[in-house]
C-alpha cells in the first residue's frame, strides 16, 4: 500500500469516527476539492469540512461503503466504489425519506510532498441519488450486461405516440 492510499484509508477511518478535528493529519490545509456537481472547485479544509458536514455527511447515517476498485500510482490514487447509506437528512431539496438507498462513485485524490492528501475530484451521479431518493430511479443494470437501455426507451417513447 502507497503513502496515498494508507491516506486515504486513514481519512476514511476518521471521518468515519466523526474525528473530523484529526483530518489535518492526513488532509493538507489548502486542499483542493470538486465534488462535480455539489461544490465546484473549493480551497482549504475548512471549507471543504464546511461542506461535508452541512451536506452529504448529515443526510445520510449507517453509510456504508465498498471499494470495488483501487489504482495507485505514485502520489495518485483512484478509486470506484459504492456508498449506501439511510437518507437521515435534508440533501439535495429533499426532506428525510428514511429510504436506504445506494449509489456509485469514482473518487481521484493526490497526496503531496508530506504524505497527506491534498487534491481530490468526486464524480457521482447525483440526479440519480435525488431520483432515488423520490423512489423515481431509473431502472439501470448493475453489473455489465448486453442490455440496451436507451434503444428500450425509445421504443417504450415510440409506442406511447399515436
């Protein structure tokens, strides 16, 4: 394991613990974050704290998450995982579902000279978090399949005209 992911790992532990005070171990005070979608390009810790607490971090409790891949390469890390997690908190325009919903990530961080992390790019999906949260999600596959979802559509569209 590289000084990026035993970083991550570490953040991960914390946050997890709710020892945000502790992240500056681990996380550089002039991080540099993008949560596509949520945040736009942020600077600093605190804001980038700021934001996860006001947001994704009190909407949702019993988070769990699986890493379904990990690349290390160097300072650079990447990984594509999953979050599931009870929507607990108002996130996104919506008030508390209770609904347990789920939801893939692809997350890119770099650690710098210190062995911390100090740049990081969220990429996710938040329509379909929101959709999923209304109980309105698409029906998508789960894993590879010869399935064409938008030719299904069409037809479904087509069928529908008079």
């Amino acid at each position: 394991m590289g000084r990026a992911l035993e970083a991550y790992r570490r953040y991960r532990e914390l946050a997890g613990r709710g020892e945000f005070e502790r992240l500056g171990e681990v996380l550089d005070e002039n991080w540099i974050e993008n949560c596509l979608g949520l945040t736009g390009w942020t600077l600093g810790l605190d804001i980038a704290l700021a934001n996860l607490q006001a947001g994704f971090g009190q909407a949702f409790s019993d988070l769990e998450i699986t890493e379904h891949e990990v690349i290390e390469d160097g300072d650079a890390l990447v990984i594509r995982g999953e979050n599931s997690g009870v929507h607990s908190g108002h996130f996104l325009g919506i008030d508390p579902t209770g609904r347990r919903v789920s939801w893939e990530y692809l997350d890119m961080y770099r650690a710098g000279a210190d062995g911390r992390l100090n740049w990081h790019l969220l990429a996710t999906d938040w329509n379909l978090v929101r959709l999923r949260l209304l109980g309105q999600a698409p029906d998508l596959p789960a894993t590879p399949t010869r399935r064409a979802v938008q030719a299904e559509l069409a037809r479904q569209r087509d069928q529908r005209r008079p």
